[in-house]
C-alpha cells in the first residue's frame, strides 16, 4: 500500500510542477516585450508618414476644388458673353438682305 506521505509528497511535486509551468522569466517577458515594442513602433511611424500624405492630399484636393469652383464661375460669365454674341450675330442675320 501506498503511504499518506508518498501520496502527499506526490501531489505536493505535481502541485508545484504543474504552478511553476505557467511561470514566465522576466528576461522572457522583456524578450517579448521588446518585439512587440518594436513592432508598434514601427508601425506608428507608418501611420505617421500616412497620415501625413493624407493631409497633403486633403490640402491638394481642397486647392483643386477651389480652382475647378473658379474654372466653374469664368465658365458661367463666358457662357453668357458668347449667348449674346450669337444673338446679335443672328439679329444680324435677319436685317441683312437677301440676294
């Protein structure tokens, strides 16, 4: 038979070596941390110089919109110039006599 001792001291090294499995090293925590680290810091740095390039295409798209806005506005008054040019060259038309 097996004595209360044997299977207290059994379960005892179980009990530990089963706790002591989960452990990690603080040298490999750091390990990991690092990598991680370094990861996330990259990865910030791309995000920066993306979000740079984003506001310089806002700015250059917002300039554009403004530019087609005006383009837009010199196009309405010359749509109207050239209306009146055809009607008067039209009225000129009509008053001319016929040969």
């Amino acid at each position: 038979m097996i004595t209360s001792v044997k299977v207290i001291s059994t379960l005892g090294i179980m009990a530990c070596s089963l706790g002591l499995g989960g452990c990690a090293t603080k040298s490999y925590v750091r390990e990991q941390v690092a990598i991680v680290d370094q990861r996330v810091s990259a990865l910030e740095g791309r995000v920066a110089e993306t979000d740079g390039v984003a506001r310089a295409a806002r700015g250059e798209a917002q300039a554009a919109a403004g530019q087609a806005q005006t383009n837009t506005q010199r196009l309405d008054a010359l749509t109207g110039r050239v209306d009146g040019v055809e009607q008067r060259m039209v009225e000129a038309q009509r008053k001319r006599p016929r040969n």
